[in-house]
C-alpha cells in the first residue's frame, strides 16, 4: 500500500534510476493492474507484480515501471523478471490501438542484510554452452540492495521511504536504529511495511491517538509508543502472574493498573 502512493512510487524510482533528479513526477504516473496470465499445457496461471504503474507523458506511455520486493534472494529471480516483462510485452502487442512501444523496467529492492548471493541474470542461472550463448538473450533482474545504500543516496529521497530505506541501512551498519526527525506522511503504512519486512510485531499500527492530534509525526513518536506499550505489556503480565501465585488479589491488580472490575 505504501509503494503504491505516486509520492513513494516516484521517489524511489527518481532516486534508483536518475541518483535524486525529479525524472518521473507524481502526476505523471498512472496505476497499471499488476497481474498478467500465462497459459501452460492449456491451463491459466496467474503472476502477479508487487506494484506497477506507467510513467506517461501527455497521453503517450512513455515507460511501465515495476517493482517487486525480496528479503531473502531468490535463485530464480531473473526467470520470474523474464516472465513478468514478457507478459508486459505481449500485452502491448495484443492492443491494437496503440501504435506506440514503450519500456518495461522492473526494479527489484532486497532489503537483506547480506548482499544478494543468487544469480541475477539468465547467464548465471541456466547451463548454457559457449557455442549457444549468442544466441541466448541475457535477462538481467535490476536488485537494489537497500541496506546497502550509502547514507548520501538515503538522504536523496524525499517521500516517506527515506525512513524506510534509513531504517535498514542503520541495522546493517549500526545493529541498532536511531530515529530521525523526518515527519511520516503515510504512518499506518511505513508501520505495516516495517512489521512486514522485519517480522517485528512491534511495529503493528497503533497510530489512531497519533494521527488524531494533528500534529506532524516522526518516528521518535512512534518508537516512543512501542516502548510505552512494551512497559505497559510488562506490568500486566507481572501483575498477572502475582496474581496467579496468589500474592496479589484481582482488585489490588485492577487498582494498580487504573480500572475497575
């Protein structure tokens, strides 16, 4: 959801692509649907992108770009690139009402903590002889490692993935993570992308106090209420276990936490 707002789309795109130059513009970017069939022994199968959207100008298609999120490398990344920007290619020769070809560039962001060790093109993957190879077309997959990003190419995005790419980088570098003061536009949905991403149940969206005092919010503010919330599991799970051990009565537990039963 994150990667699908144009502010984030664009950003990342303009940062990866063209080193922070505003190529590709918000109002310029146009929702593509982000699955393709392919039918094999008479039977349809359906691949589906992460996110993909075309990068138009005026009424001309100018390029489709696409991107496809890993936390582990995949050994077979540049096949499924291959199939996907097939799929995309064979679309546009199915419509009849368009004239005009255009790109398809898919961008693959690895947020490993370990550089991507699998092949990343179809030279490396398949058994190919010397003799054949010319006649084989080499399909790279493009992985951007974003824990490996330097802190000058973090600090050229501008949309809420900045914090997302600083977060990484920082766990790589630093085994730990000190927040900036960059304000979140899209808190809900850094929140899910971080929990997605890590497997870190912290980061569960508790963002409605937030987002309703109408104030910009930083991820200080946030991890300061991942840390109130973790005191506050803590005492009640204390709480419980003097009560089960019989040193503190249901009342005495409810009068130290504030509520009543």
């Amino acid at each position: 959801t994150l990667e699908a707002y144009n502010d984030v789309f664009a950003d990342r795109v303009n940062v990866l692509l063209f080193n922070g130059q505003r190529t590709v513009k918000e109002k310029d970017l146009e929702d593509e649907t982000p699955r393709s069939c392919i039918k094999i022994d008479g039977k349809l199968h359906e691949q589906e992108r992460d996110v993909a959207k075309f990068w138009k100008n005026s009424n001309i298609r100018i390029a489709l770009y696409c991107l496809e999120n890993q936390t582990e490398p995949d050994v077979d990344m540049s096949l499924r690139i291959s199939s996907y920007d097939g799929a995309a290619y064979k679309e546009q020769l199915l419509d009849d009402s368009r004239k005009e070809r255009y790109p398809v560039v898919t961008l693959v962001l690895y947020f490993g903590s370990k550089h991507w060790n699998k092949p990343k093109t179809l030279y490396e993957r398949l058994i190919i002889s010397e003799e054949l190879k010319p006649f084989v077309s080499d399909h790279k997959a493009n992985i951007f490692e974003i824990s490996f990003l330097s802190n000058e190419q973090v600090n050229l995005f501008k949309s809420d993935f900045k914090i997302v790419a600083d977060y990484f980088v920082q766990l790589r570098t630093k085994k730990d993570y000190v927040p900036s003061k960059d304000t979140i536009k899209h808190v809900t949905e850094v929140l899910r992308l971080l929990r997605i991403l890590t497997g870190d149940e912290r980061f569960t969206p508790d963002v409605e106090l937030i987002e309703k005092k109408g104030k910009p919010v930083t991820m200080c503010e946030v991890l300061d209420r991942i840390e109130n919330r973790g005191i506050e599991k803590g005492k009640v799970l204390t709480l419980a276990e003097l009560v089960k051990k019989g040193l503190l009565t249901i009342q005495q537990a409810a009068e130290e936490m504030n509520v009543t039963v």
